[in-house]
C-alpha cells in the first residue's frame, strides 16, 4: 500500500477483520482495499459485513485464484477483484476508476431520507418520523436494520446478511437476534407480527422489505 500514499491517497492499513471494523467504526473512508487472506476472520465475511453497513467501494485482492470465490465476492458485493500478483499501477486505476463512480451516486440531502408506509427515516441524523412526524425512537440495531432494509427494498435478505449489518466486530450474535430486532421494528412500524406487510417474513431465506405495501 506503500504504492497508494506515493500517488498522493491517505492510507490507514490494519492487519486483521478486527481492525478494520475499528476504523470503519471511527471513520469515513472513500475506498476498502480488502485482503481476503486476513488472519482472524474469513474475507468473505468481512466483505458482507462492510456491504451491508455501507455503500463504500470495495476493491478485492487475494491469492486465490478459484473462480467460485471470486463470484462469491462478486454476489456479495465487492465492486472489483484483483488476483495476486498484480501491478500497481492497475491497482490504482482501478481505484480511480471506482472513486469516479462512486461521486456520481453519492447520497445527496433529500436522498439521505428514505420515506415508507407514511414513515420518514433520515440517514443522516439518524431518526425515524411516524405518520404523524412524532418521532420513533430507535436503537442503534434497529436503526442499522432498518437501514439495511431500506438500501434494499423488495429484496429477499439473508439472515446471515442482517446479522453482519448489526454485527459490531468481536463475537457475533447468535441468528436469534435478528428476529429478534425485526419483532422489535414491526412493533414500532404497526406492522402486524401475524400479517405483516412492510417487513415479511421469506421461510427458509430471511426477510423482505417492502416500503409500499
């Protein structure tokens, strides 16, 4: 990465998954340059975990060299996927490549709310309005849900995706906890639990979002 800071980008490198989700919690970054090869945690994992808390570009590199990973990386949501060894120089290209892409979809003010079944849910500051603009309090894992779903409306998601999106570094919950947080954000959205209509239930895959029911 030493490549990176000659070209003029200010790099933070870690070491491990740990300190990666430490940074990311810190602060903001324009781009992840994810090592599959990490020693305390599969980069697979770590690649679902940044996907699902962000929009950050994500550039994958790893010695493997099997196409079943590098789709699986792909599916997951990594925006490139380079194979060691590789040039520098492409490295940044590709960088710059993203970063070009990526101002262009940036998140604009009226497009940080997200309005839903007469709610409102402002990224920014962090707040959900009811139908009636009374504010519903939130805790931050119902919110990180809750963000999850809205970046992802009319889609089936895994549980083991929104478990990484409430997920915090350390050791993860148990699965239980994402129904658990759904229960939770139906019970503040009127959603009834026995048939409900914004966030539903997909047996056997996870739960599927959906902002106008």
């Amino acid at each position: 990465m030493a490549y990176l800071g000659e070209k003029g980008y200010q790099v933070t490198s870690v070491g491990t998954g740990g300190e990666m989700a430490g940074v990311l919690q810190r602060r903001s970054v324009d781009i992840v340059i994810l090592d599959l090869g990490l020693p305390d945690e599969d980069g697979l994992v770590l690649m679902r975990q940044v996907r699902s808390r962000s929009g950050t570009p994500v550039v994958v590199i790893t010695a493997r060299t099997s196409r079943d990973e590098r789709l699986a990386a792909l599916e997951i949501g990594a925006d490139d996927y380079l194979v060691k060894p590789f040039d520098p120089q492409e490295l940044v290209l590709r960088i710059e490549n993203l970063l070009a892409r990526s101002k262009g979809r940036e998140i604009s003010a009226t497009e940080s709310r997200f309005a839903f079944a007469g709610f409102e849910l402002d990224l920014a500051g962090h707040e959900l309005s009811g139908p009636g603009g009374e504010r519903v309090d939130l805790t931050p894992s119902e919110f990180t849900l809750l963000t999850a779903f809205t970046r992802a409306p009319n889609r089936v998601l895994s549980r083991d995706f929104l478990l990484d999106a409430i997920s915090r570094g350390g050791d993860a919950p148990g699965s239980r906890v994402v129904d658990v947080v759904v229960g939770r954000l139906r019970k503040k959205l009127h959603d009834d639990p026995r048939n409900p209509k914004i966030i539903r239930t997909v047996t056997g895959f996870g739960y599927l979002f959906q902002p106008d029911p």
